[in-house]
C-alpha cells in the first residue's frame, strides 16, 4: 500500500504528478508494470493498493552484488527496455527510472514501479492547472546560481569504485522529487525533455551495474547536476575493477549517456536499442517466458526477506481499517476528482491481491 497525505502534495505541488501515477497504472495492462489493484481517498490521504513482488528491487541486488557481469546487466537492461518501451507506448514518460524503482517478481523478471514523476503530457498532468510551480523556479535559480559559480570542478576527486554501495542503504523517508543522479542534462537544464530523458537513465544505470557505481555520484546534488550538464568531461569509461567491458557494452553506455538529438531511441525509440550489437542472441518478443538470470529466493508469497528493513510509524492503520473508512468519506479535494479506480480481476488476480493484502498488512503501511 502506497499512503500520500492530500496536506503533503498540496502544499509540494505533486497533485498533477499524484494524478499521472494514477492514470498510468489504471490504464497499464501489461507484466512489465506493477498492478494496480485498488486507489481510493479518505479525508487526510491518498491509498494505491498494488501488486506485492517478493523478489526485491534492483538496488537491493546491486548493493549485495557489488558489480553485474555482462551477461546478468544485459538481460536486465533488455528487460528495462521492454518496459519502458511500454511505458512510452502509453504515451507516457516515466522521469524517474532508478534501480529502486525496479522491482524483480519471483522468476528473476522485472516489473517498472513508482510512477510518482510520470507525465503523460495530458492537461491534468500539468502543475499548473494545479498552481503556481515557485518550487521549481526556486530550484533552476539555485542551479544556476551554482553552475555560474563552479566554472570548473575538474579537481573535484571521484567517488571510489563500490563507495556507492555502502552510502546508499535507503531509510525511511521516501521523497516526491527524483534522483539527480539518473537525470539526464535537459532535464537538469530545464530547456524541455521528451521520452528520451527515460533512455539516459538506462544507460546511466547500465553504468552503474558495470562500474559499481552511477557516472557522475557526488557528496553535493548540485555538484553531481553540473557533472551530468558537463557529461563529455566526467564520464569516464575506463575506471572499471575486474574483467575488462566489451567494446559494445561500452558502446551502449556512450551512445545512451549523450545529448538526445544523438541518443539511442531518438529515431525509433527502443528499437534503436534492440537492434544494437550487444543485445545478440536475446529475444525480446519471448524474453519474460525465459528462466531470469538472477532468481530470487522466495520462501511464500508473502516473504519479504529481500527487502530492508523498515521502522514503521506505529499510528498507521491496517489495509481494512483504512478501507472502512474511506468507503464512509465524503470530503474530497477538488484536485483529487476521478482518483478512485477499482481493477477487474480474473481468478488469478483476485487471489494474488489476497496475498497482496495479507502480506501488506503483516507489513503495516508505507508513507509517501
């Protein structure tokens, strides 16, 4: 269960943003995205029931991995490919692909979850239907305050290969603003993006499974954004422990951490990245139905051995609780109109919400 105080997204701006996550999951009817089974209101917050998948997510994997081989990050990078191919199909654009945000079911296969910075370029989508945006204007003055500041951080000494992992065990607090560290630079710029944003975050997070560590990883957000902005003078594509890369994984990683007009899916979104030399021998048409690379150890359905650990607030409510009383509410923010969306279900689905529900509710809830 995924809770958002209405008082929270009020007051950050994330009504337009609250409303595409909704959207595209209701609307999403494929393996690739994690189901959504139920959202509903009460007075205070905001509920999305969703799919429980007990294999984990992809940063989980990366912290007790260290570095993937080849052959284990180009499976999952062809997977992330599926998914996002169908994510923009929908005509939407995710804005926050991260290893968190990937989640692996029980077979080794990957699900696309968080759609929390999504936009399907629909009017409900846009902030300012919602209200003035004086967060983002404060945040582009600071970036550019800082990047007229800082005309050269070539001293800047790089983060060690693998310090990484050590540094970012998750906590609690989940925030509604994405990860600089997987932003591609027009994002960063603030001159408009398009779907191709989404294929930068790809080849940055392939960096990440190679490398051990994301390409521009700095102790300060504005430093990593000018590393991201300066690209062609901080990525660095030789500093790699271990067994030496193939020239077309390298190619992969440069042809996808560049300018959009030159990144792969500008001319055929992710064919351009199926048809790459790297990906020989994988078939994507037939890639889920195929034995994982990596298979979780999943004891029952409701096992959560593969995600942190997490201290929960003890005043959250069970999913029956919280469903009685929402059923009985009737103040309603404007903004959150048509935001109660209820999935059919054929037989596998309502006893896999079964499990979704008893496992969810043996983990307390999860605030947003």
């Amino acid at each position: 269960m995924k809770k958002l105080l209405k008082k929270d997204v009020i007051m950050k701006q994330q009504a337009a943003h609250v409303k595409a996550e909704r959207d595209i999951l209701a609307e999403a009817d494929s393996n690739w995205i994690v189901k959504l089974y139920y959202s509903f209101q009460d007075e205070q917050s905001l509920y999305l029931i969703m799919e429980y998948v007990p294999g984990g997510d992809m940063m989980q994997l990366l912290i007790n991995k260290g570095l993937f081989d080849e052959k284990l990050a180009r499976f999952y990078i062809a997977e992330l490919t599926c998914a996002i191919e169908y994510v923009h199909g929908l005509g939407f654009i995710h804005r926050d692909i991260k290893p968190d945000n990937i989640l692996i079911d029980q077979n080794g296969h990957i699900k696309l979850t968080d759609f929390g910075l999504c936009t399907g370029l629909r009017w409900t989508h846009d902030k300012r239907y919602y209200g003035p945006d004086n967060d983002e204007v404060e945040n582009m003055e600071a970036r550019k305050g800082y990047l007229a500041s800082h005309p050269d951080l070539s001293g800047i000494g790089r983060p060690k290969v693998l310090e990484i992992r050590n540094h970012c065990k998750r906590n609690q607090s989940h925030s509604l603003v994405g990860t600089d560290n997987y932003m591609a630079p027009e994002v960063i710029r603030g001159t408009g993006h398009t779907q191709l944003c989404d294929w930068w975050s790809v080849g940055v997070i392939l960096y990440e499974m190679v490398f051990g560590r994301p390409p521009f990883l700095s102790e300060d957000r504005y430093e990593t954004q000018y590393k991201i902005v300066k690209w062609r003078q901080y990525l660095d594509l030789n500093n790699r422990i271990g067994e030496k890369l193939s020239i077309e994984c390298i190619d992969v990683i440069r042809k996808l951490c560049c300018e959009q007009e030159d990144r792969l899916g500008c001319k055929n979104g992710a064919e351009d990245l199926k048809i790459h030399p790297w990906f020989k021998g994988i078939d994507f048409l037939t890639l889920r139905s195929t034995r994982g690379e990596y298979v979780p150890r999943v004891e029952h359905a409701e096992d959560t051995s593969n995600f942190d650990t997490f201290e929960f607030d003890s005043s959250d409510q069970s999913f029956d609780t919280v469903a009685k009383r929402a059923s009985a509410s009737a103040a309603f923010n404007p903004a959150f109109y048509e935001f109660t969306f209820r999935h059919f279900f054929d037989f596998d689905g309502q006893k896999a919400l079964r499990n979704t529900c008893r496992c969810k509710s043996s983990c307390n809830v999860r605030n947003y």
